[in-house]
C-alpha cells in the first residue's frame, strides 16, 4: 500500500477544507434558498434597503456571484490557471463582504466595510456601465453634419430656417441656425450655381448620474466637450439644389467622481474618460416649391472609433488575516461603430417686410451600430506582478431613433453699406418616438477564454446562449420623448457673396442634461 507522507495529507486536508468552507459561503443560504449577493441585493441582513435586483449593480453582481460560485467548484484558491485565480479572488472578496451584511461569518476576503454603499460602489467598479456613452457619441456625430446642411440650404432660399438636422449632447439635440443670403436662380447668378461652406461648431455641458447620491441609477455623471468641422460644395439649378459634404467630429468625455466611505476603504467611481473621432459624408437634396414651399432630403454614413478608459478601484482589508486589499486597474478599449441616417423636412419661408418667418415640420431616422468588443485590463497597478483578469466584453449595440420635430425661426433683415446683417432666434420642439431604455448585454471576457479551452464546463463563449454565466445587462436611462432647443444668432450676407454667421444654442427640458453650443459658418459661391 502506498502510504502518503503527512505533510502531503495535511495540504491536501487544508486545501479540501478551504473548498468546502468557499462552496459554504458561495452556494445558497439554506435558510432562504438565496446566495449572499441575493440576500444583500433584497434588503437582506442589516442593509434596510429596498430591492436592487432589478438595477445595473444588481444584475451585474449577480452575474459576478454565479461566476464566483462555479470558479469555486473549479478549485476556487487552488485554481491552477492565474487568470482564473485573480478572477475568483477578486469576486470572493465581493460575495464575503456580501455575506458579511447579512450577517453571516467574516469567513475569508471580507473587506472590513461598514457601509453598504461602500460595497455597492465596488459593485459599480464592476459593470462597466461607462460604456453607455458610446452609443450617443455615435448619434451625435451623425446629426453635426446634418445641420450644417440644413443651414447651407437654408441660406440659398434666402431663409433662416435650420430643417431638422442637429448636432447633440448625448441624447438630446441641439438646432443650429444659420444667417442668411439673398436668393438665387439660374438666371443671372452674380456668383455662379456651384457653392461652397465651412463650419466648425463647440458644445459643452454636463449629464447628472441617474442616482446623484448613490451607486444604483442606471447611468453615470459626466462632463462632455464636442468639436465639429464640415465642409461641403452643391449645385443650384432652378428651383432644386443637391450637394455633398464631409465631416469631421471629436468628442471628450470625463466621467464625475465620487467618493464612497472613509478610510482604508475610501474609492474613486467612475473616474474616466472616454474619446471618439467621427467621419460622416451625406448627399443632400432640396427642391423650392411656390410660395416658398421647400422641401429637403439627406441621407448620410458615418465611421466612428472610439478610445475608453475607465478606473477599477476598490480597497478594504481582509478580517481574517489583516491583508490591506488595493485594487487599482485601468480598463481600456477600443471599439468601432458605424451608423446610417436619413432625414425629410417640409417648410414654409414667410415673408412679413424686414422679417422672415419660416415654420417647419420634420422627421429623422438614424441606426447607429457598435461592434462587438472586450476591455484590455492594466493588472492592479499597486503591486509589482499583477494578473489581468477583470475585464469585460460587450456584445454588439444596435440603436435605432426616429425623431420628429416642429420648428419655427425669427429674422430680421437690415440693409448696411456693405450687404445685410441678419439677427435669428429660433425655437424647436422634439419628439421622440425610440424612447425605450437602451440594453448592452456584458460579460467577463474570461468566460470565452475557459469556454474555448480544454476543460470549458459551464462556461459559454458568445452572449446567445442562456446558460452564459457572467453574462449580464446593463440599461440606460430612457430617452426623454420630449425636449426644446432655443438659438439665438446673426448672419451677415457681404455684397461680394461672402456670407458669415454665429450662432448660440441651448438645450431645454431635457432631465439631467444640459447643454450648450456656439456655431460658426462662412458660404460663398462661385
């Protein structure tokens, strides 16, 4: 018989007995049939809150502890694979503290808080909810164009009005008005049928977090900065003009920080950033009916890249050993999206003497598109050899808008000596027919990794399958169904053709938004 030395036997005796003692705490409370993640989420133990299952944090935390659970059953402190190891420490050290407020032992990696938004912070570290701005960053980019459009054509019929094209400020949009020109036509144009304009545009402004003094809302705060360029060339011919223009757009994101508990377990949220560049081209046609009747059409692709990065950031100290745990990661990526966008609008040039004013309706259409994309993980950056292992995949987003818009625009015309000056104030109503709340569908990207290895067990590659482990879904906010833009501006139409204007926007009635733009556009002809 082969006998095993002892201190073989006592190893072995300590590892089965951490197993046991991991599977103890992971697995369900017998009492209520609910795993400690699911007893804290509900209001369980000495939270005193209400039921937080059904939020970002909630479903992200459950995912976290059903892969927790079946990375203990495959070893959970004896993982052989380093990966997989960092990956069960980390979210052992969550379903612990967990345990921990219902009452339950210090067994382990309980990271000593006190506060149940300490640990609903960290949860937050988690989920990766940062990513719901890309898919605004996208919209916005496709609309700056669209704008600067409405304005050039405006401009030919001798009006003020913007159409329906906008650029905007992560969900909400923002008109853009333009200065005006003196009408033409194909006989006798004193600067010829082809034209071409610049514009470059600013906006700023800022987004509440869904949950301004907590870490349950479904979007954080941040604080946005947009640059726009276009330029473009058309052809009038009679009563029609179509054209085309290129764009260029690149957006700055900074994520609002917050500081949730004191001490040793003091952490950073949401401390980010995120950057997009926008390339968008659009063909566009207008036709000017009788008694100054116009309508447009534009259709427009735009390419998108975006660069992210944002802070995992937790600390505590574990009850059993004293061990101070320090987690400082960066997560970046770099996704690619893409989007498709069309717009019609029907309107009215009014003339009253020096005033013109032009009532419109319209309608826009857009699909934006992200593709599919995993996190890179820096390693926690506090110690000198660190594992990366917390990063998450995004499935791909599809977004789809359908807007409509009813508008009216004010100017007045004022002969100078050397052409016109033409001051405009503009007010639009939006509604928005897609106002149900965006889902991204998450997962730690690990899971692929097993999933496709020699031993995948339950794991699952992809996001179809309903046995995935990690996968879980984050949702923003819903859109708002209704807001208002109003502008306020001056145009100056040069004798020599030149044309110039500037123009000043703010968004209205929009919840937890504000945002505001200034614009700055030059036309001629020739």
């Amino acid at each position: 018989m082969k006998i095993i030395p002892c201190g073989f036997r006592t190893r072995l005796f300590s590892a089965f007995s951490l197993i046991l003692a991991a599977a103890a705490l992971l697995g369900p409370s017998p009492a209520s049939g609910q795993s400690p993640i699911q007893i804290f989420l509900t209001g369980g133990g000495t939270t005193g809150r209400s039921d937080l299952t059904d939020t970002n944090v909630g479903r992200s935390a459950l995912a976290i502890q059903k892969t927790c659970g079946l990375l203990g059953a495959r070893g959970g402190p004896n993982l052989m694979d380093p990966n997989e190891l960092e990956l069960w420490q980390r979210c052992n050290e969550l379903v612990a503290t967990a345990d921990n407020f219902n009452g339950g032992t210090t067994f382990g990696r309980f990271l000593g808080y006190t506060e149940p938004n300490e640990l609903l912070a960290a949860f937050q570290q988690v989920n990766g909810e940062e990513v719901q701005a890309l898919a605004n960053m996208a919209h916005d980019a496709s609309y700056n164009q669209f704008s600067i459009i409405a304005a050039r054509l405006a401009a030919l019929r001798g009006a003020t009005s913007t159409s329906i094209a906008s650029v905007t400020a992560y969900g909400a949009d923002l008109m853009y008005g333009t200065g005006g020109g003196a009408a033409a036509d194909d006989t006798g144009l004193p600067f010829g049928s082809w034209g071409w304009f610049f514009r470059g545009s600013y906006t700023t402004g800022d987004k509440d977090a869904s949950d301004p003094t907590g870490f349950t809302g479904e979007e954080n705060g941040f604080e946005f900065d947009q640059y726009g360029l276009t330029i473009g060339i058309d052809h009038m011919s009679g009563s029609s003009v179509w054209g085309v223009a290129l764009s260029y757009s690149s957006y700055e994101v900074e994520m609002t920080n917050r500081s949730a508990g004191a001490g040793i377990q003091t952490q950073v949220v949401n401390e980010g950033e995120i950057e997009a560049d926008s390339v968008n081209g659009s063909f566009f046609y207008s036709y000017d009916g009788q008694n100054n009747v116009y309508f447009s059409a534009l259709a427009g692709y735009g390419a998108q890249s975006f660069d992210m990065a944002r802070n995992f950031i937790y600390f505590g100290e574990h009850a059993t050993d004293s061990t101070v745990v320090k987690q400082t990661r960066v997560l970046t990526a770099a996704p690619d999206g893409d989007s498709l966008s069309a717009s019609l609008t029907l309107g009215r040039a009014i003339n009253r003497g020096s005033w013109v004013i032009d009532p419109r309706i319209g309608v826009t259409y857009d699909r934006i598109t992200i593709d599919r994309f995993a996190e890179v993980d820096s390693g926690n950056q506090n110690v000198s050899s660190s594992v990366a292992a917390m990063q998450l995949a995004f499935d791909e987003q599809e977004i789809d808008s359908l807007r409509a818009t009813i508008g009216i625009q004010f100017s007045n015309n004022v002969n100078t000596s050397f052409g016109s000056v033409r001051p405009t104030f503009s007010a639009d109503w939006y509604h928005e027919f897609e106002d149900d709340p965006r889902v991204i569908k998450a997962k730690y990207a690990l899971e692929d990794v097993i999933a496709n290895g020699p031993m995948p067990g339950p794991f699952k590659s992809g996001f179809d399958d309903v046995n995935c482990v990690s996968c879980f879904e984050l949702r923003s906010e819903a859109p708002d169904s209704d807001y208002f833009v109003v502008g306020a501006g001056i145009a100056s139409a040069f004798r020599s053709g030149f044309q110039a204007f500037l123009m000043f926007e703010a968004l209205l009635g929009y919840e937890n938004l504000d945002a505001y733009s200034v614009t700055l556009g030059l036309r001629g002809q020739f």
